[in-house]
C-alpha cells in the first residue's frame, strides 16, 4: 500500500467519506486518496488521470525497468490504490499483473480508484503476500512489495524467511522491489537480509520525498554490466512513459557506482 504520510495533493475539502473495514476513500475536488485514518495516506488518484503516479515514491519504484525492461510477469503484494497496477497495464506492453492484497476493505475500493476488473492479463488476490510467495507454480520477473498497515510494513513481510520466499520467486533476472519507510528503526536490517539473500546484488535510493526508501534486489549473473546498459533502457522506454526514468537511474547508477561489483568506464 501506500505512502504513510500526508500527500501534498490532499486537500480535506467538505466531501462525504466512503468507508469500508479498516480502509476509507476521502474525495477531494481533483483527487481521492486512500487512507487507514486522517493522519496518513495510502494512495491518491487523480481523476483526471487515475492512471498516473503521483505519489514519488511509486515513480521511484518504477526503476526496475532500468534492471529488467522487458518483464512478462509482475506480482504486487500490496494492493492500495492500484497506482503501481494500472500504470504497469497501461505502459508495459502484454504484461501479466497480479496484485495480492490481504484487506478485504481495500479490495472493496477498488471500483472507486478505477482498477480494473479481473481478466486475462490482470487479477487481485485476497490473501497473504507471505503465503503467496511460498508458491512456486508460476514465477515472477518483478515482484513489488508495497504492503503497510496500521501500524507500517507489515511484519510477515520483512523476515529473512519472506526475502528467500521472494528469491525463490523470482525468475533469473528478475527483480524485488520493495519500498520503506526510512522512520522505522529496523529498516537497515531489512535491506541487510535482502543483501544477504541476494549476495548484495542490491540497489538503494531514497525517493522523491517523505522519506521513503526504495530497494532493488537483482536476480542473476549479470548484475555487473547494468550499469552499462542504463543509458540505451532509458532511451529505449522514454517514449512509452509518462515518468522520467532518467532521474531515476541516475539515482540508481549513483549507487551502483560505490558498488564493488559495478564496472566502471
């Protein structure tokens, strides 16, 4: 889900309050955001555009295409309010999406934030994003993990045990992506398990605001050369997206050049 801070977007205008379980939609004049309470926001949509991702921590986690361009497949864990889905479907060409949500109530929304129905290429889930990546029968080439509650991420989804989950997830040459908050005091030694688990094949970066942290953990033998291609995948997927991935992997490359696999020029 979500960011778990108050967007710059919201505006607490007189709009009736949609609620459902745990999680509500509040309808502002331009926007809805997605929230647990009045202290923090989930997700926000534009109406005008609810295919775009406004948050930048969303953007940020879009850097993935900068290691693995071409996915086939793509797994959520962490429905929200569809932001990450809806973009995928839109400008990745053929992708099969699915997103595992856990709370029925977001689930609920879904109508509302414009998600798409389920299909061919496109399904939620309601289950445990933990339990999920337990299942071997159809791997992944990014798998996006987004999952807060309450009370921030999720505990099931940061144990050494979930991150080889994830590992095993993964096809050769795919990527997890899993945002967090830099306020939580054990966030360093979630980004070590994931080090650990993807013999340091990991990429760092803090997103646009709010503090939140983004880490990208790269399946294969080719993590070295990355670098090296960052600059044809940006000219190559420009075109085809509404976000500036050059900001993006000039973050990402900033990282990976202190990174003692990195090829330098």
């Amino acid at each position: 889900m979500d960011e778990f801070v108050d967007t710059l977007l919201g505006h607490m205008d007189a709009r009736p309050l949609t609620l459902t379980g745990n999680s509500f939609a509040h309808e502002g004049d331009g926007e809805i955001t997605l929230r647990f309470d009045f202290s923090a926001t989930q997700s926000v949509m534009r109406k005008a555009d609810p295919d775009n991702l406004i948050l930048g921590y969303t953007r940020a986690m879009m850097g993935f295409l900068m290691l693995q361009p071409k996915p086939e497949r793509i797994a959520m864990i962490g429905l929200g309010g569809g932001s990450l889905a809806k973009y995928c479907l839109r400008h990745i060409p053929d992708v099969d999406f699915t997103a595992i949500e856990i709370n029925p109530s977001v689930i609920a929304l879904r109508d509302k934030f414009k998600i798409p129905p389920d299909g061919p290429k496109f399904k939620v889930i309601c289950a445990d994003g933990a339990v999920y990546v337990r299942n071997r029968s159809k791997l992944v080439d990014v798998l996006l993990i987004d999952g807060f509650n309450q009370d921030g991420q999720a505990r099931q989804l940061c144990s050494a045990d979930f991150y080889d989950h994830c590992y095993g997830k993964l096809r050769k040459g795919g990527v997890l992506v899993v945002n967090m908050l830099n306020s939580d005091r054990k966030c360093a030694t979630y980004i070590t398990r994931i080090r650990e688990r993807f013999d340091d094949q990991v990429i760092v970066i803090e997103a646009e605001l709010f503090g939140n942290r983004i880490v990208f953990a790269y399946k294969g033998t080719d993590f070295p050369l990355l670098a090296t291609r960052m600059e044809d995948r940006i000219r190559d997927l420009g075109p085809t997206h509404t976000i500036s991935l050059y900001a993006i992997a000039q973050k990402m490359m900033e990282q990976i050049g202190h990174h003692p696999l990195a090829v330098h020029s």
